[in-house]
C-alpha cells in the first residue's frame, strides 16, 4: 500500500541534550528519520534544543527549530506550522513525553495533527506500568508480580504485599531515572518516593526482584498489515538487577537452546501485534529455568534499537519513518542490499558485543555499583567472528587506559577484593573476573558470586589459556591463533617482553593480515551496495579497495565526558566535505549510536577499535591519500603522531592531512607553546611544569598559590585542580602522576575573577576565518565545556574583541594550522591572555556554527583537502543582530553521592542552545533547555560564602523586583537585610530546621543559589545541592550565573520569547 497522501507536512522531536540513558543514538534515529521521510516527498519540520547534532543541521530538514523541547514552546511550533501529523518514537523518552502531554493539554485535537506511528493509546499501554501489566495479563504474556502505586502509603501496602527485595521502576522516565533495587525497608521507601517525584505522572511499578535471571531483548517490527519481524535478539552478560543500558550486550543470544529463543520470538510479535505498535520497538524478558517474564516495552527507537541496527545493518530508524506515513514492510526497499525488501529479517553471520562507557573518572565521589538506573555516558561496539575475539576488541575500544594484563592498576587488588568486586557490580567488575581467573577462582565460584551465565566465563577464560600458550610456546602458528582471538600485537609483545614493532614485523612477514568481512543484513545472501565492514584474522577478504582518490577520517569513540557527540558531528561534516570534492570518504569508528557510524554517511565503514595497530590495518589495505585527525577529538589527535611514524615507518605514501603532527605536538606541549607566545609577545600566565613533587612545589612557591595544575595531553581537563596551598598540591601529585605518567605536570597561575573566552576558527596557511568569539558567563576556574557561553560578547570592550581576534591570527599561522583551532584565552585587567590553543574539532564548533549559519567542520576539511579560504568564499566573520546562549547539561541526577559543584575538571554530558534577540531571554530559553529552568514566581534560596555576599545582593534585588521571595541562611539574610532587601531567614541544615531541606521537600523553594564556605557550611552545601537535584530544585553555585539568572527572569516576566526557525535567523548575519 503506497504511502498516505494526506500527510504532506510532519514534525519530528529531537531528544535534547546529550544525558545519561539519552545519548547521541537518536541523532543517529533523528538524522535516518529526516532523510527516509523527505524521500517519500513529506516536508519535515524539526525541533530540538540540542545544537550539537546532524538533525538539527539545515540540509536535514525544511525548517528546524533549536527550542527548548517543553510542551508549551512545541505547542507555538505547531500553531505556527500546522503540521499534519507528529512521530512521536523518534526522540527517545523525551518525544515520547512531549507528544503525550501535547495530547493531554488538548494542543494536537485543536490544531488537527494526528499522532503518526505509534499512538498514544499505544505509548500510555507500554509507559502507564498498571496499563502495561493488564494488556500482559490479557494476552497471556507472564509478567513479575507487582503493584503500581501513585503514594507512598500505596507503596508500603505494595512491601507488605509482595516482600523484599524489590525492584522500583517509574513510569515515564529515562534509563531507569528514580528507580532502583531495594534490600531494605529504608531503601525502598527512599527509592519509591524519589521514582514518584521523577515520573510524569508521579507512577512507580513495585515489582518481584527477578536478581539472578537472565536479561534478553528483542529488536521486532511491524506494519499497519500487522506484518511483524524480529530484527535482532540480544543478551545481556550481566544479570537482572542491572540496567541494559549499564550491561554487556552480545547478539545473538548465546546461552539459550533454538527453542527457547524461538519461544521469546513468538512472544515478541505477540506483544507487538497486541499494543497495535507500529515501527520498531524494544521488548525486554527475562529467562531462567525454562521460564521466562516479560519486563518492558519500549514504543519507540532507542538505545538497544540503535545497537541493533549497527549490528544487523538494518536501518530501523528508517524504515520506521516510512510505515509511520503509511507504507508497508514489503514496498520499503532494503538500502543495503538495494535488493530485499525491508520485511526479510535480517541474519548475522558473526559476534557483536557492546561494552558501556561509565564516567568514574570524573566523579570520584559517586557510588559506583551497577543498579537499575543507567549511569554510562556511552558505549563501544565490536564485531568478531568469535565471543573472544568481539570481547578483546570491545574493551581495547573503550580507551580507558585498562587492558586485560596484570599489571599496574589491578596489583593492589587482594583475593578479597576480587571477590567484591565480583559480588558488587561496578565498571571494575569484567577486570575482576579477568583477575579472578588468573588467581585460581574456579568458574562455577565467580558464576555464584556474579550471577553472570558460566559460558561467559568461560569464554573469558578462553583469553587466558591463549595468554599462557603465547608465553610458553610462542611461533607463527600460535601468533596467527591469537591474532584470530583479537589479540594486539601490543599485547603479544608484553607477554614475550618483546617490542610492539617486532611483532608487527614478524606478522607482516608471515602474512599474517587482516580480512576485513561485510555487515550486509543478509550473510551475504545477497550482495550489498552499501556496506561497512569489521577485521578478522580469516583467510577470505570481502573488502574491494577502489583507486579513487581517498580519505579515512578517524572518528572519536565512544561518548564520555570531554568528548561527546560535537566530535562526531564535525566527522560527519568532513565526509560531507569531501564528497562534494569527489574525494572517496572512509570512516573508523566503534560507537554504535552515532550518525558518523550509520550505514550510508561514508563511502566506506570501519567498525574498528582507534588503536595504533587497527587504524593502521585499515591503512595498509586501502592506502589512503590522507588521514583526517582533526574531527575525532583527543581520541584522533593522540594517533597523529605514532600514525605518521609508523607509516614511515612501513613506507607508505599516505599522509596526515592539514595541521601537521609535529604543530600539533607544539601546540599540546605546554613548555613549546608557551615559548612560541613569548616569541609572538602574546600574555600567557605564568606557568611551569614539574615531574616531581619537589619540582612543583617549587614552581607553585615561585609563580604564587593558588594554582591550577593539571597533567600533560588530556581529555576534558581530566585531573585539572586549583590548588591552594602546598599541602594540597602535595595530594594532588600523588593523584595526577598516575593519570599521565610520561608528561610532565603543568603548573600555571590562576587567573581569579578573569572573564574566559573561547574562539573557534579555521586556516588555510594565509587566511583565518574567525566563527565567532564566545564569551563565558562563569568566570575563568569553571571548565569550559562546563561554563554556559554568550554570543555575541557581551560584556569584553570591542577593543579587547580586537586583541582577541589579533592573537587568533598570529597563533593560527605561527602554528602553520590548516583546518580547525580553538583558542581559549582569559580577560583581567585590560590584559588577554591565551591559555591554550588546540588546532583540532572543538566542543564547541556545532553551536558556533548553528549560531552563525558557518558549516565551520565542513569549511576546515575543504581546507585540509586543499581548497583556500578564499576559493570556498569564506574569508569575513559573521556578525549578528541576535544573541545565542550556550547551556550545558550536568549528570548529577543519574550519579547519587556526586556533588553538584563545578571546578576546573568537566562534568557536563551535552548541550543545548537559547537563542533570541535578547540575550536575557536566550539565556532563558537555555536554562529551560537544559533542564534547570529559571522562576517567574515563587521562593529563592540564598546561602553564599563571604566574598560573594556583596554581588548577590544585587542579584537578590533584582529577584525581589521580578516578585520572588528570598530567604537565606543567617549570614546571608544579615547581609541582603542590612541592604534593605527583604528575606526571611532559615537555618543551617546542621542547626536544626526550618531549613531549605524541609523547604525542597514541601515543593516550596523555586531556585537554590549555593556556594560553600567553611568546612561544616562545605558538607551543608553538598547536602543542598544533592537534594536539589533529587527533588528537581534549579540550582546554581556560582555569582555570574546567579547575576546572569536574575536579568533573565527579569526579562523573561517582561518580554514574549521569540519562536524563529534557525533560517530565519540565520537570513539575518551579516
């Protein structure tokens, strides 16, 4: 049946911000959706509030809004586009909720916009948990005893009734937000009254703890003719009790007979077919003994669903579009084969395995432990021909500076602490098995103490036996065999204490290569035209390299903290770049939710670990042209160098292409960098580095405390810390060696009370095209990929916004940059000074570039590929007569026990963007945006540190003239009442109460501005901001952003926000 012709004009939800359990698989859904509906001849009309992303690029859509995704401001869309229908399932939970409350507050019956796809019948069935349980109990489906409950009373009569332990899940929320496992009765009363303040509609199922049994997903399809396909089973290593998103996942389903499998299958298009879903879903089940449960359903894409289709090659973002306007499973074309419809299920012929990525790193202070709710920020995945050989890969993948050896981080470990870590899952816990085996433990005891199926361990185990065969009877046979389990030559090399090189020699001159095999939906059934490809150590080779002239453009991982989705969205403008250039575009990648990594973006797909040695196999068979490194982050730009040697080193003509690695090396350097300034007579603060404790105690005595210090080549200022006094330098040495031993540390002058400033640029050798100057509304101390930022300045003197762009020049041609540099510099006293300088893709290039209409990522890889600024005809910056904010989006809600204080190290996962002609109302749009939305009425705690007393009266007038009440801790109501400000005083939490604790718990506080003082008020602040994220409080903890929050509110009362696609604005630079 053809496609409706009544649906001319559709609107797509985007996801927003980058989060945890929301990460950049629905750019990657959001982007296929866009394409696959524009095919069918539909105008797409797009909203979302997150910059960084493909979908929200012009080309993707007719109009594309960049809002804050509140049913309100989607409501104002609708009304000024009338679209003719909505899709609900492609923006995650966060359309999924949007679409609903549009639909209760009437908006979709007023302006006649039908709900495409999946109903909303539909989605309350799977999201309501009391609706769900009765449609499972009707169809026959077997479901965990529960109760769903809306009170805490219900909640306690659910305990009775069912008994401990019990597991917690909210209705409407994302990667388990609020929910959780409950061994005690104080635990459960926590968790149960925490779900309720995070569902929607207040809602938590109290469910039988089914810890222990097996985790299994079902990826299935389905049409308006109820024509039903499975796309992709899965299996999770870990156990029930932890979320999918937190698990390693391996498809297919290893430990199952066929029929129980075929058994799951049957229940899976039971339930589609049941709930009346139309497009894909994710159905989840948990098995033991025979017998199976069905957990939950998910109406639309998601996590798993982006997984699966990286791991079948079936686009199910795509085809889900398609039967959402109407058409069936058998007239959508298969885009891979370009020969099978999209309703032949797809067959893999190989071993997929995901490994989350989780940001530990970062919070020290979190409580660690794998729960129900998601705490990764992402994920890698790998192919193999084997468990063993996709596991090796997916863990060299993950870049966490851990392997499978015994050396370094796990020696400390006793017996004991393997076993808890065994008992207590956390991100250790794979390493802890690894170790375990080595130690002795037989597999029957870990596969107790883990609730983890033996076969995995097993195959784990597998690893080690080929360890010791390596060490004990090493030849070319044995090193064939461990290159076809996945090991590196790294790896080989460590064990036989040899070199990594001579083992690549000795590989080499055996012909022991790589095969590289195609993922094709179909086994290679039928052929693919389409396709991307993994390596094996397997005789026959499926990869065809062309003569055309071309490009691998190395891609930047998984997403963590300090390198998130920004990074793929400038790969995927590189690939954009030079195709226009008839220049043949590969990409290596390893992260599944990404748009960089879908099956048609590039020529050519790698789904590799971004090691040395993978990218240079890659290399070998293709040989490149060029090597793009700039777009992959500090993931890509660490390979620069080794890269370039080693392809001396073999011979090969390829080369790295724009900056080059030994500019890039100066750049990264502290100590050459810093001297290049001196030469070009630019201000830097005084600086020096150490590789002793003594050697930095005498720069941070001689340069003057406080300091901030910070390791050599790092990510997102990993270990980066303002220091005090020399006793807290002396503990942070101890710290920051062992992140970067083979650097020197960077000791430099703190710039106190400095406004910091970030400029995107690019070069072509001669000219340099400034994007735009950003400037930081928190002071120079916050990271910058954690400080909101302004443009237009709109505080720093034009003169100074001349010296900026004067330094911008000199630095981009001294360092020879051709293609992308970030600059980021700090302003005190009439002075500039450049911090630092990285000639690669910035956090920031998406939202300058959404801000001023520059494709600056695709105009850098024209520049590499050998075009001038000029010839490309962008030479002027823009200049604009609206403003744009940038906000960033903090994980301390999915993190229990991490303080919500920012600092010098980057906390933040994601982004979103405010923009109006005010930047009091941009600034507005980007706090709605990024979930910590400002106050028009109500109450405003205040409680703040000394210094901070004399500009926070002034930001507590503003509030009381906006008509909000203050009240405040002792000190501060003495100061903002001595000033005439009126303030009702409260009570320190370690006093007693009233205090703002009750005030959160009553819902009567709007808005907590923080910041700590001594040592009690440090814990009493912690405890404020903590709960202020679990009870959803805004909250801020520094001056500028108070000061900058007040004039928005004050603003916002007053003015009517603009609601512009992004062309119209972008109509207006000048």
């Amino acid at each position: 049946m053809p496609k409706r012709s009544d649906i001319k004009k559709v609107l797509l939800i985007g996801s927003g911000p980058i989060q945890i359990g929301q990460a950049a698989e629905f750019d990657f859904s959001g982007s296929q959706a866009c394409k696959s509906l524009r095919e069918e001849g539909v105008e797409v009309i797009l909203v979302n509030s997150n910059p960084a992303t493909i979908m929200t690029d012009p080309e993707m859509a007719e109009r594309i809004y960049i809002e804050p995704l509140v049913p309100e401001i989607v409501a104002k869309i609708i009304e000024k586009e009338r679209p003719d229908g909505i899709i609900a399932g492609i923006g995650g939970q966060t359309g999924l909720n949007i679409t609903s409350e549009l639909a209760e507050m009437d908006v979709l019956e007023k302006f006649n916009v039908e709900v495409l796809g999946t109903s909303v019948s539909a989605i309350r069935e799977t999201e309501d948990r009391d609706l769900f349980k009765s449609a499972m109990i009707r169809i026959g489906e077997p479901v965990p005893k529960s109760r769903a409950v809306e009170t805490l009373d219900e909640a306690k009569e659910a305990l009775k009734e069912l008994g401990l332990p019990l597991i917690i899940r909210p209705a409407y929320t994302l990667g388990g937000s609020g929910g959780g496992s409950a061994e005690t009765e104080e635990e459960f009363v926590r968790i149960a009254e925490m779900g309720m303040k995070r569902s929607r509609i207040h809602q938590v199922l109290i469910e039988e703890s089914l810890v222990g049994w097996t985790e299994l997903e079902y990826e299935v399809m389905r049409d308006k003719n109820d024509t039903c396909i499975t796309i992709c089973n899965m299996e999770n290593m870990d156990p029930m009790g932890i979320h999918t998103g937190e698990s390693i996942v391996v498809t297919p389903i290893q430990t199952l007979t066929d029929e129980e499998v075929q058994v799951l299958r049957s229940a899976a298009i039971n339930i589609i077919r049941a709930l009346q879903i139309e497009g894909g879903c994710n159905i989840q089940f948990a098995a033991k003994d025979g017998e199976y449960r069905v957990i939950e359903v998910n109406p639309r894409v998601s996590r798993s669903s982006a997984l699966a289709s990286k791991a079948t090659g079936y686009p199910i973002a795509r085809v889900t579009a398609k039967i959402a306007i109407g058409m069936t499973l058998d007239e959508i074309a298969n885009d891979v084969t370009g020969e099978t419809p999209a309703s032949f299920e797809p067959t893999v012929d190989y071993v997929v395995m995901k490994i989350p990525r989780w940001p530990f790193d970062k919070f020290v202070k979190a409580d660690k432990t794998l729960t129900t709710s998601m705490k990764s920020t992402g994920e890698v995945m790998a192919i193999g021909r084997s468990y063993e050989e996709a596991f090796m890969k997916a863990v060299r993948s993950l870049e966490i500076d851990k392997d499978l050896g015994s050396q370094g981080k796990y020696n400390p470990w006793t017996d004991d602490d393997v076993r808890h870590l065994l008992a207590t899952p956390t991100e250790d816990r794979l390493f802890a098995i690894y170790q375990a085996l080595r130690r002795g433990f037989t597999v029957e005891e870990i596969s107790k103490l883990t609730m983890i199926h033996p076969y995995f361990i097993w195959r784990i185990e597998n690893v080690i036996f080929m360890e010791k065969e390596i060490a004990e009877s090493f030849s070319v046979p044995v090193l064939k065999k461990a290159k076809r389990m996945g090991f590196t030559d790294d790896r080989i090399a460590k064990i036989l204490g040899k070199k990594r090189a001579e083992i690549t020699d000795l590989r080499l001159e055996n012909g022991i290569v790589p095969s590289y095999k195609m993922v094709d939906t179909c086994a290679a059934e039928f052929s693919a035209r389409t396709p991307y490809y993994y390596s094996s150590y397997e005789d026959e080779c499926e990869l065809l390299p062309t003569n055309n002239k071309k490009v691998l453009i190395i891609g930047s991982g998984p997403i963590r903290i300090g390198q998130g989705i920004e990074f793929d969205y400038s790969t995927v403008h590189a690939v954009l770049a030079l195709r226009e250039q008839g220049i043949e575009a590969h990409i290596a990648n390893n992260n599944p939710e990404t748009v960089s990594t879908d099956y048609d973006t590039s020529d050519k797909l790698f789904f590799e670990p971004l090691t040395l040695e993978d990218v240079m196999n890659i290399i070998e068979k293709e040989r490149y042209f060029g090597v793009m490194v700039q777009f992959g982050g500090q993931t890509a730009m660490n390979l620069a160098i080794p890269l370039e040697k080693e392809i001396a080193r073999r011979g090969l003509d390829t080369k790295i292409l724009g900056t080059s690695p030994e500019k890039i090396d100066m750049a990264e350097d502290r100590e050459r960098f810093n001297l290049a300034l001196r030469k070009m007579g630019i201000p830097q603060p005084e600086a020096g580095y150490a590789t002793s404790p003594d050697q930095a105690k005498a720069e941070a005595g001689r340069i003057g405390y406080p300091v901030l210090v910070r390791p050599s080549y790092v990510l997102g200022g990993r270990a980066m810390e303002i220091v005090y006094d020399e006793k807290e330098l002396e503990v942070y040495m101890r710290e920051a060696v062992r992140v970067s031993p083979e650097h020197p540390i960077l000791v430099d002058d703190f710039l106190q009370n400095a406004i910091e400033i970030d400029v995107d640029a690019v070069s072509d050798g001669q000219d340099v095209l400034i994007g735009a100057i950003m400037e930081h509304i928190e002071e120079a101390g916050i990271h910058s990929g954690d400080s909101a930022c302004i443009i237009p300045p709109q505080t720093i003197p034009a003169a100074v916004q001349d010296t900026v762009r004067e330094y911008v020049r000199k630095i981009a041609l001294a360092l020879e940059v051709k293609g992308i540099l970030n600059i980021q510099m700090a302003y005190k006293d009439g002075i500039v000074y450049v911090l630092e300088a990285n000639p690669r893709s910035s956090r920031t290039i998406p939202f300058v570039s959404k801000t001023v209409g520059l494709p600056l990522a695709k105009i850098a890889a024209s520049v590499m590929a050998g075009k001038s600024l000029a010839e490309l005809g962008y030479t002027r910056e823009p200049t604009l007569p609206y403003v744009a904010v940038k906000e960033v989006l903090l994980p301390f809600e999915k993190l229990p026990g991490a303080d919500t204080l920012l600092g010098p190290e980057m906390r933040s996962t994601g982004e979103v963007m405010g923009i109006d002609y005010n930047p009091g109302l941009a600034f507005f749009k980007a706090e709605l945006s990024a979930e910590n939305p400002l106050p028009t009425k109500g109450t405003v705690f205040i409680s703040v540190r000394d210094e901070d007393k004399g500009p926070i009266a002034e930001v507590a007038r503003k509030l009381v003239e906006s008509d909000l009440s203050i009240i405040a801790t002792e000190g501060t109501a003495k100061f903002l009442a001595g000033a005439g400000i009126p303030v009702e005083k409260v009570k320190k939490i370690y006093v007693g109460s009233p205090n703002v604790l009750d005030y959160m718990k009553r819902c009567a506080v709007s808005l907590i501005i923080n910041t700590p003082t001594t040592k009690q008020s440090v814990k009493d602040g912690f405890q404020i901001r903590r709960n202020a994220v679990d009870y959803h409080v805004p909250y801020i903890t520094t001056v500028q952003a108070a000061r900058a929050a007040a004039q928005a509110i004050e603003i916002a009362k007053g003015g009517e926000i603009t609601i512009k696609a992004l062309g119209e604005y972008h109509q207006e630079v000048r």
